[in-house]
C-alpha cells in the first residue's frame, strides 16, 4: 500500500509540520447486552438459513439421483424382460461314481 504525500491544506505562521493520518478501528466485538443479543440473534438466523439451504440441496441431489435411476430402470425394462423369459436348454448328464 502506497503511502500518502503530506499535504499542507493552509497556511499557518506555526512552523511545518506533519499531518497524522487517521485510523478507523472497527471492532466486530459487541461490547454492550445490546449489541450482543444483535450478534446472537444474526449468528442464529445465519446459522438457520445454512441449514434451510442445505436441506434443499440435499432434496434436489436426491431427486437427481431418484431421476437417474427411475430412467436407469425405464431403459432396461426390456433387457430384464427379455432376460427372464430366456430359458436355457441343454441335457443332463449324470455320473456314476461307482
């Protein structure tokens, strides 16, 4: 981060000095019951609206995968259909072990 030049914004007959910059300290700390039941209560709501939004992405994962294997099934039903009534013929053949 560059550093700002001094600037002179009038003239004064007191020597030259250098101006300070001014800092902004923002504590995200609440330091009064006030501000803390305002964080408590946003941390809730926050907390809550993650859960609500993963419940949706868990349902719409879910009817993806549901989907899928509904179309799976819907694609094969011939397949399994045709695998089922297949008999198979062939002889059997004993053997005497004696």
């Amino acid at each position: 981060m560059k550093q700002l030049p001094n600037r002179q914004t009038r003239q004064t007959s007191q020597p030259s000095r250098s101006r300070t910059a001014r800092v902004i300290h923002v504590s995200v700390q609440p330091k009064t019951w006030f501000g803390k039941l305002i964080a408590g209560i946003v941390g809730v709501a926050v907390m809550l609206v993650a859960f609500f939004l993963s419940v949706v992405a868990f349902v719409v994962v879910t009817g993806i995968v549901v989907a899928a294997v509904i179309y799976f099934l819907w694609a094969t039903r011939r397949v399994r259909r045709t695998m089922r009534n297949r008999t198979i013929d062939g002889e059997i053949q004993t053997r005497d072990l004696q």
